[in-house]
C-alpha cells in the first residue's frame, strides 16, 4: 500500500460556490479566479469543473493561460498583473488575452500590438501595491486615444473588505480617479461580492469563496452557504500509548497531563500541512473532531485518541475539508495556525496525490 495520504477535489462543490457567487452578484459577470494553480486545487481541474458556468478566467501567467488555450477553452482570459515585457505582447493578441495594465510602462509596451486589444486598466485607490495614480491619468486618457484603445474596463482591487475600513474610502477615490467613466468596471474581490452590493460593477472577480473559504474572520464558510472543494486526508500509522508527564515530538513542546492515547499521522509539513498549527489544531479521525498535539514534522504529526475509540492503527484522518475521517472546516485549521485558508491550500504539496471525487 502507498502512503495513506491524499487529497480530494469535488468539482460539483467548486460549480455550487461559483453559482453561489452569482446568485450573490446577479447583475455582474464573474471572472473564476483560478491563479496559483487554482489556489492549490489544480489549474486544469478548476478550469474543468468550471467550464460551461464560469463567465471567464482570471490567473496570472500567459504560460498558463496558453494552456488553457490549448486545452480548448474559449473563455475570456484575465491576467491579473499583465504582462512583464513587450516580447509577450504578440501572445496576448495570438491567445485572446486581456491584460490588467497598471502602469505607464506596460501601456507604453502595448504600442508593438498589431491590433487594438481589450485591456484593464488597474487604479491604485488605496492598496498601494500595483495601480495608476490619480497624476498617471491624464497621460493614460490620451495615450488610450493614441493607441486606439477602446475596449477599456477600470479596475481596483480592495484591502480590507473582509475588516474594519471596508470599502468606502477606495471607492470615493475610485469614483475620484475614473472622473466621469461611464464604462464598464470591475472592482469585488469574494469579500467584498459578499458584503458590499455596491461593489459588484460589471465583473466581480471572486477566489477564495469559490474554493470554499471564507474572506471573513467572523463569519463561517458554512454561514455563508460555502461547500469545501478540496479535502485534506490521512491515517494513523503509529499509536502511542502514553503515561502521564510524557512528551511528543520535537522540541517536547507538548507534555501528557494524564495518560494518554497518541495517533501519528502520515501528513507533515512537507506535505503542506502548516508547522505553525499548535497543539490543540482542529483533526478528524473516523468522524470524532479531535486535536493535534506538539510538533508538525516534516512527514507526521501526532493527534490525541483519547476520546477516539475507534482510533485505531489505519483509522481515517481529516486534516482539513469534508472527507472520510471527518469534517474540519479548512478556516478552523488556518485561524489555529495563525494564518488563512489561502495559505493552507496554496501550500498543498506536488507529493500529495488528488483524487477527483
Ligand atoms: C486574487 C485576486 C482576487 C481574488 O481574491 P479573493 O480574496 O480570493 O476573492 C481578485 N482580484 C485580484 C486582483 C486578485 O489578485
């Protein structure tokens, strides 16, 4: 037998969040955002999955996008940081791809284009990363005309949609720098399609939610009617059976209190699974919610049985998702580790096999 770990993909749950995204945002098409490998569940799977729903795809790479080209999806194609060099620009016109263009450099590159492409065009109303600035666009309008440019969408992209500042003060700046636009506009991320209706424009561009996570701290991606797309899935390969005052693991970061049954887990670190998750991170083994103990290594980690009858040697583990050892909300496992649900499916490890189901 192989290495008991794997993961699952459920193609039927992705199609449900996406449909759920645009029951949300009726009156906006939605670009599927399926960049960093589909946020670790798989490029071409999501991409599949998706197919006769999604509105269109947004990733970053034009290798990438190339192969979706290739594999014969005739969706409209964003790429979220455009493009790095004007050598690419004749592939954006060959592969029908829409560049998000965010500076006066790569508007100046796409001078070299046979042909008048569609573009977007990224403002910078707060995030400070990528975007023009309010002195940029007087030069952008005019360069727009002079390169004949008229299939033109103004983006934004928000900070904190999910917290505290929401999305106001970047929407005034927004309405600021777009002056009088009347065209089209795409400007939600997931937290902001869900909280704020007034962001959803023309496009909405939602990740995270179509992945089954929640953008929110303070609200659960069952709340909101969110199904898990990826599960995390083990066995116990080792049990120990432990006295009081004993200690697990690396470091000996966690000592037994009263005796204790131990499960070790085949899934560690390098199998994406966070080191940072302490003692106490949500696990599920055959169906009992249950919590890790002491260190993640690279390849184990270990879980209290204690409470888990069933917790026997080759008895089911789910580490995150809804799988055949339990159901472990992925943003409960993140939140314990001190991260989000992005991270933890972004970091899935190329050795973890993936079972469609
Ligand atoms: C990643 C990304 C998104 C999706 O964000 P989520 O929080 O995952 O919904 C939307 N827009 C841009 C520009 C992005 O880079």
């Amino acid at each position: 037998m192989s290495r008991p770990i794997y993961a699952t993909f459920d193609g039927a749950a992705l199609r449900h969040n996406y449909l759920l995204a645009r029951r949300r945002a009726p009156g906006a098409k939605l670009w599927a955002v399926i960049k960093a490998n589909a946020y670790g569940h798989g490029q071409m799977r999501a991409a599949a999955a998706l197919a006769d729903v999604a509105d269109g795809f947004a990733l970053l790479e034009v290798s990438n996008a190339i192969a979706l080209r290739e594999a014969g999806y005739q969706h409209p194609i964003l790429l979220l940081e455009g493009f790095f060099s004007s050598s690419e620009v004749p592939l954006l016109e060959q592969y029908r791809l829409t560049p998000v263009i965010y500076c006066r450099e790569q508007l100046e590159m796409l001078a070299v284009a046979v042909r008048p492409m569609p573009i977007y065009l990224k403002l910078n109303t707060g995030m400070n990363r990528l975007g023009l600035v309010p002195s940029d666009m007087p030069w952008v309008w005019k360069r727009l005309g002079d390169l004949l440019l008229d299939d033109v969408t103004l983006m934004t992209h928000f900070a904190d949609a999910d917290g505290p500042r929401g999305v106001a003060a970047q929407m005034d700046h927004f309405r600021a720098m777009a002056g009088g636009w009347a065209g089209r506009i795409s400007l939600a991320n997931s937290a902001a399609l869900l909280r704020y209706p007034g962001t959803h424009g023309d496009w909405a561009r939602p990740g995270i939610m179509l992945y089954g996570g929640s953008p929110f701290a303070d609200q659960s991606a069952l709340d909101l009617g969110l199904q898990p797309v990826m599960s995390l899935e083990s066995r116990i390969i080792g049990i120990q059976e432990l006295e009081a005052g004993q200690s697990i693991g690396y470091g000996a970061s966690f000592t037994t209190t009263r005796p204790t049954r131990v499960g070790i887990v085949a899934c560690g670190y390098a199998d994406g699974y966070p080191r940072h998750a302490p003692t106490g991170t949500p696990i599920a083994v055959n169906g009992v919610l249950t919590r890790t103990l002491g260190r993640v290594s690279m390849d184990m980690l270990a879980c209290d049985l204690t409470a888990v009858p069933e917790g026997k040697l080759g008895a089911k583990v789910t580490l995150w998702g809804k799988g055949e050892g339990g159901d472990v909300p992925a943003d409960d496992v993140a939140t314990a580790a001190g991260t989000i649900s992005y991270e933890l499916f972004c970091a899935l490890a190329p050795r973890v096999p993936v079972k469609e189901i």
